[in-house]
C-alpha cells in the first residue's frame, strides 16, 4: 500500500510539474498573442492611412518612360564639333549679329547626376543689336542641337554706339557654350 501511495504521490507531483509547464507556456503564449495582435492591429491601422494607388498609374508610368525615352534622345547629339560651330554661326549671320568663336575645347567627359556626358564648350564674342543679340540668344538656346546650354553670358552697350533705343544700341556679349550628349552605353 506504501508504494501505491508513492506512486499516486509521485505521479500528482509529475502531473503537477507538466501543469505548471503547460500553464507557464500557455501564459507566456498568450502575452505574445496579445502584443502580436496590437502590432497586427497598428500595423493595419497604419496601412488603412496610406492612399490606394492612382487608377491611371500604368498610363502614368508608361508617359513617363516615353518622357525619359524622348529626353535620352534629344542627348544623341552630332559630335562633330566644326557643323555644331557652323550651325551656330549660320544662325548669327541668319539674324544678323556677328559671331566670332574664341576658344573651343574638344569633347571631354564630365559626370552628372550619376551620369557621364560628353561635353562640349564653345566661347562665342556676339556683336549687333540689343534686338537682335537678344534674338540670337533665343534661338541658340532653343535650336539645334537640343542639348546647348549658355553657361555664362554677359552683354555690353558698345562704347560710342549711336543710339538711345535698345533696338538701334549696338552691344557685345560673351557667350560660353556647352554642349552636352550622351556616352556610348558601356557593353
């Protein structure tokens, strides 16, 4: 009879002893629950603030890729750097001022953006008319190529230019050019 009873006593304490290790766990389990559903409850609070996507996204992307496309394409620019120079004077003598190119660098590599471009600089002395300086300065920047960027520009009254007006006033100006296009893609 001892020994049923050790036995039973021994066995309460065992079931004692999984219950206290079940109940603990059970415990434990139940706190992380609780903190999983407060974060899943946060977290889905948090997404229900965020804006659905546009309904016109893919149409967006898609402008977007034809914008990049057709600005990548105004880079494959002639490297020719004697017809960019000949352009540019056919213009000045096209509106009437005259052009004279004072230095020229050749082609060199310059990093923008995170990007190489070839670069060309040109410095230009522009004589004529206010009116027309000024016309030529128009069309240069908006002509050909689509790439040209005036980087420093200064204009004079030219000493002793008869003239009160700014149409009949000659003037000089400084110009300096750059031309930019697109490196070849590395392969």
């Amino acid at each position: 009879m001892k020994t049923s009873k050790l036995l039973i006593l021994i066995l309460v304490a065992a079931l004692l002893v999984v219950y206290y290790f079940i109940g603990t766990d059970y415990l434990k389990q139940r706190r992380q629950n609780q903190s999983l559903a407060s974060q899943i409850s946060e977290a889905t609070q948090a997404l229900s603030q965020v804006p659905p996507p546009p309904s016109d996204l893919e149409q967006r992307l898609a402008a977007a890729q034809d914008g990049l496309d057709a600005a990548e394409n105004d880079f494959a620019v002639d490297t020719n750097y004697t017809r960019i120079v000949n352009t540019i004077l056919r213009l000045a003598e096209e509106i009437g001022v005259k052009a004279v190119p004072l230095t020229t660098q050749p082609w060199t590599t310059e990093e923008v953006a995170d990007r190489d471009y070839s670069v060309f600089r040109l410095d230009l002395a522009v004589t004529g008319t206010f009116a027309r300086v000024s016309s030529f300065l128009d069309r240069l920047e908006s002509g050909e190529p689509g790439t040209l960027v005036i980087e420093y520009l200064s204009v004079e009254k030219v000493p002793g230019a008869l003239g009160s007006g700014s149409d009949t006033g000659a003037v000089s100006a400084d110009i300096k050019i750059a031309v930019y296009a697109l490196l070849p893609a590395a392969g």
